[in-house]
C-alpha cells in the first residue's frame, strides 16, 4: 500500500501506521516507512513483511518505481517545480501510478479534491477492475464524512459509529479518516480476511463494519509525529510548535488548525522557505498562505541539496517584499537566526502561539527563542 501524494501525507500514513498496530495489538505483519516518526519516538514500525505501509513521493516520478497493490491518494498540487514544469506534469505522473497499480488492485482517493476525482473519473474507464473507494466531505458511498461535533465525525454508511479525532480542520479530518479507509482496505485484502478480534468482541457480523469500529476506535489515541503540528513546549505563557509546511497548501492547512485549537491566542511564525524554485513558482500562493498570520519573521531560503538556486538573489527577498505590501510591520525579513530570534521576541507575550515552520533548520529556533525571553526578564 502506497500514501499519495499531500502536504499532510506523513500525517497520514502515520495515523494508518498507528491504527493498524495499536487495534491489532502489535500482530497484523506489516512495515511501515514515513517521513518522520511518531512523537513518542517509535522506531519504525516492524511488526511483519507480508505488507508493506510506505510514503509515496512524486518528485523525479520515483513512485513508478513501486509494484503498488494498492493507493490512497489524498490530492494533487503542482510541487517540485525544479522537474515537473507544470500542474498538467504532476497530473501526468499520478495518472501513471494509477494506471501501474497491480490488476484488482485498490485505489482509494479524496473526492474533495478536484483534480483527485478528475483522475478517479478517468480511471473508471481505463482500470475497471480496480477497486475504487471514494472518501471525503463529498463523497459518494460508505466513506463520506459527516460532522457531529467538535472532533467527532462518522461515515455515511456507518452513522451508528463516531469518531473521535484529535484535529478539526476538515483537509485534515479528511487525512485521518483516509488513513481508516486505508486501515480497513489493508486487514480486508488479506485472505482470508482477519481482523485480530476475540470473538467475543465482535460489534457485528458483518465484517466491514466491524473492521471500521475496531480501527476506528484507535483515532483518538494518535498522538501526532515529529515536526508535524509538534508542541515543543509552553513557557511564559507562550506554546512554541514546529511544523515542516513548506508549500502554501501545507500552510493554510496548519494555521486553519492552529485557529481551531487555539482560537484566542496571536500566532508568531517563523518561515523558512525551501525550495528556491518551489519559492519562485509559488510566490503568490506563498503570500496568500502567509499573509494571515498575525506577526511573521521571513528566513533565508533553505540550501536545497538539489542545487536548484538558480543564481541571483534569495527568493526570500521577494517573498518578503510582497508581504510587507499585505502586512506591513507586522512582517520582518531576518537574515540570521539572532536576527529571527529577535524579532520573534518583540512580540511575543503571555498568550501567544510561537511556530518554526518549513522544511529548513529552523526547529530549534523556539528553545532560543525561549532561552532569550529568560535572559530578557
């Protein structure tokens, strides 16, 4: 099984990761591989090698390289701009992934996407013996979403069961509950199917509901993985975070959540960008994403190992020029981590939400930034 392509897809595959060891007790034979791991610091999880659980990536079109059984794909954006020229390139190399997907395989996919279920729809008529399950807000069949509550969500074709989950913004609601989808794929294609239940705790007998309400019960314990939406502490009244978004989809979705779950708190974000080309192409969507943040600190753009610089200045500058036009003061350009730290400091007080943000090596810029606040008092 295969993760697709998404801002969150670590996330997702993490939450898969989480619920197909912790609802099985550690005895359903996968491995899994993933971006990051767990906040609790879990190794790589190993539990078997009759199924392997990975993170796909598109850049280069490595993902073609994989004999897939199956595919969950979450959404399609133009990214890597340093090989695919543009989103019709991107859409080109998810089209030859789906169609690489072994014969009567499984192709899960976010219909709330609409690039996803352009692809879905295609390959209704070239791979018919696929088998297809559409999830989402929009989605027709078993697995469309429905909100309760505040973290609580259920599935069309299971209204009976309610889930709980530890986020609340609807693209990553939709990731969790797509790593259940993938979950329950994963335990129903074994054969004969077995779903590491005592008898005596079977909900129905009906196996498909069954699956969903055994996995499904373990949402609620997913305790999140390392430097995504990570909480690195609170100090002076002040919670630090740290999260690799560094594409404006993956930024709009982080502080949509941070709003939700922090809906009184400033937010102070310090954003360093990576890639040069990725900065470059995207540079509206960038200003778009970042603009709503209450105070910005701007980094130098990260050394990519790809070298894709491409000369002439930091596109950090220019990002930096477009939103200082949106935000005025409320945004600096740093050149240096004291400079960052600095900046950073002058406003943050007692209530506020301080992130590291982008995939640089800008982590650790809370603890100092924590450090320098004390030396300040």
């Amino acid at each position: 099984m295969g993760g697709g392509r998404h801002p969150w897809e670590t996330t997702t595959v993490s939450v898969a990761t989480h619920l197909l060891s912790e609802a099985t007790g550690f005895r359903f034979p996968f491995y899994a591989l993933y971006g990051s791991q767990h906040t609790e610091r879990m190794a790589a999880p190993y539990w078997g090698s009759q199924v392997a659980l990975f993170e796909g990536c598109e850049y280069q079109d490595h993902f073609l390289s994989y004999r897939l059984r199956g595919l969950l794909l979450t959404t399609i954006d133009w990214d890597h701009p340093d090989y695919f020229g543009d989103l019709d390139a991107v859409y080109r190399s998810f089209e030859a992934v789906v169609r690489s997907l072994c014969p009567g395989g499984i192709f899960i996919y976010n219909s709330d996407d609409p690039l996803v279920l352009r692809l879905a729809r295609q390959m209704a008529g070239e791979r018919s013996d696929l088998t297809a399950i559409p999830y989402g807000f929009g989605a027709e069949g078993l697995f469309r979403i429905r909100k309760r509550g505040r973290h609580c969500y259920t599935f069309d074709g299971f209204k009976e069961l309610c889930f709980t989950l530890v986020v609340d913004e609807p693209a990553l609601v939709a990731d969790h509950l797509g790593a259940l989808a993938l979950s329950v794929a994963m335990l129903l294609d074994q054969d004969p199917p077995r779903l590491y239940l005592d008898e005596s705790a079977l909900v129905t007998d009906e196996v498909l509901p069954t699956a969903v309400a055994h996995l499904g019960r373990c949402l609620a314990t997913f305790g999140g993985v390392v430097g995504r939406l990570e909480v690195m502490g609170e100090e002076g009244g002040v919670l630090y975070l740290d999260d690799y978004a560094h594409h404006p989809r993956e930024i709009e979705v982080l502080l949509g959540e941070v709003k939700s779950r922090y809906p009184t708190r400033r937010v102070v974000a310090l954003f360093s960008p990576h890639t040069a080309s990725r900065t470059r192409a995207l540079l509206k969507e960038f200003v778009s994403a970042l603009k709503v943040v209450d105070h910005l600190v701007i980094q130098p753009t990260y050394a990519s190992a790809r070298r894709d610089g491409g000369g002439g200045d930091d596109p950090a500058s220019a990002l930096y020029e477009h939103l200082s036009a949106e935000m005025g003061e409320r945004v600096i350009l740093a050149r240096t981590d004291a400079e960052a730290i600095e900046g950073a400091c002058s406003w943050l007080q007692e209530g506020t939400v301080c992130i590291t943000m982008g995939a640089g090596n800008n982590r650790n810029l809370g603890e100092r930034i924590a450090e320098r606040r004390r030396s300040m008092k």
